[in-house]
C-alpha cells in the first residue's frame, strides 16, 4: 500500500541530498509516496515494467538472476540509505527489469514515481548527482562480480563470502550460500564439508562456524 509523503523529514536518510533545491523538494513533496512491505514479499520479476524509482529507509532486500533452469545468482542487496540501481537503469532506458528482488528483511520505502524522476533529472543538478553516484558505484561492483564468477574458483569465492558475513557464526543454509554464489547445492555442501576436514570451519544447522579465519583469508585471495 502506497502512501502520499506528509513531509521531507525522510530525506535525511540520503546526506547527498542535503542541498536538494526548492524545486526540487516540492516536486518530491507532490509526488513521493511511501511504501512498506514484509519479508518475502516479491518488489518486481525479471522481465516486468519498471514505475518509479527506489529509496530504501528501512529493511533490505536481495536482487537476484534467475537461469533457465531456477538456479539463482545473487547480484546485490539494497539496504537503508540506499537505492536500488537496477531501477534506475531500467528509467534511463525505459527498459524492463533485467533481474528480480525479494524483501529478507520488512522493508519502508520512498518510491519516485517515473514521470516524476525523469524531471528531477533535468531539472536538479543534486539529485542527479545523487543518482549516478549510486549508479556508478553498482556498476563497479558487478564488475567485480563478474570477476569473481569468471576468474576465481567456487572455494575461493565461498571462503570470501563467509568472511564477509559479519559474524564467525553464518547463519545460512547451503541453499542460501548456494543461491549467493550461482551454483548447485551440491556444489556448496561439497565445499564445505572440505573446509569442515581442515578444521578451517564447523557445520551446523543452517550455519558454519568459522574456526581458522587466517587460512579462509588465504583461501579467499588465492
């Protein structure tokens, strides 16, 4: 459900923004709605017609590639603070989305619809800014995971996103790690169950336990 923005107190979630110009604003005050939705609630599929454009307040979602056959790659999650790029690429283009996300966590939204955003592009210097500083930075990062998936191998690549989560405890199935990576579970459960034999991590229900974060590292830039 859609709701119409009583003010611009939301802005201050996007420090870039902070010299957005007056004409600006009433164009988002008139315009901006607020939605929120909760966990596994699908944003939009590969494929649909793209509306308006992303400003995450609250929550995260995962943006993912589905193949042919149902296997999934993770491309990029949006969190608060930030925006969801391929949304943008789809307003530039006037294009379908070329990938599908889904809430993990309840998620609050500002959405600007299109008609709306294509004149703030003209218009203001700030927002666009804004807005193709978060572009260019998704592209870099998809340059580099491109990289990843062409030119480093499936231990390496698992052993970088353990290292990444957060915690010494991933709470994470081997499905979900899978999905992450691109490839079969099989795959994954092979992979770890090797890393568990070196006594570089312990396997759990539904999560690995890192033991030797020194020979992950290794592993990782290997």
């Amino acid at each position: 459900m859609q709701t119409k923005v009583k003010d611009l107190d939301w802005l201050s979630a996007f420090p870039d923004l902070a010299g957005l110009e007056d004409t600006a604003k009433a164009l988002l005050l008139n315009n901006a709605r607020t939605v929120e939705a909760p966990v596994g609630t699908v944003g939009y599929r590969e494929g649909g017609p793209c509306g308006a454009y992303v400003m995450r307040l609250a929550g995260q979602s995962r943006v993912f590639k589905m193949s042919a056959s149902g296997r999934e790659i993770l491309l990029y999650r949006v969190n608060a603070g930030e925006t969801c790029v391929i949304t943008t690429t789809c307003l530039l283009g006037n294009s379908e989305y070329p990938a599908s996300t889904v809430v993990e966590e309840a998620i609050k939204d500002v959405i600007v619809p299109s008609a709306a955003f294509n004149q703030l592009m003209i218009d203001s210097k700030v927002f666009r800014t804004f807005v193709m500083t978060n572009y260019g930075a998704l592209i870099s990062d998809l340059i580099v995971l491109l990289d990843e998936v062409a030119f480093h191998s499936i231990d390496a690549r698992l052993a970088k996103l353990l290292l990444e989560a957060g915690s010494d405890s991933v709470q994470r199935t081997h499905q979900q790690i899978a999905d992450e990576l691109g490839t079969a579970r099989e795959v994954v459960s092979r992979q770890v169950k090797r890393l568990e034999q070196k006594n570089w991590v312990a396997l759990g229900r539904g999560q690995v336990d890192i033991l030797d974060r020194a020979a992950l590292t290794q592993l990782a830039n290997s």
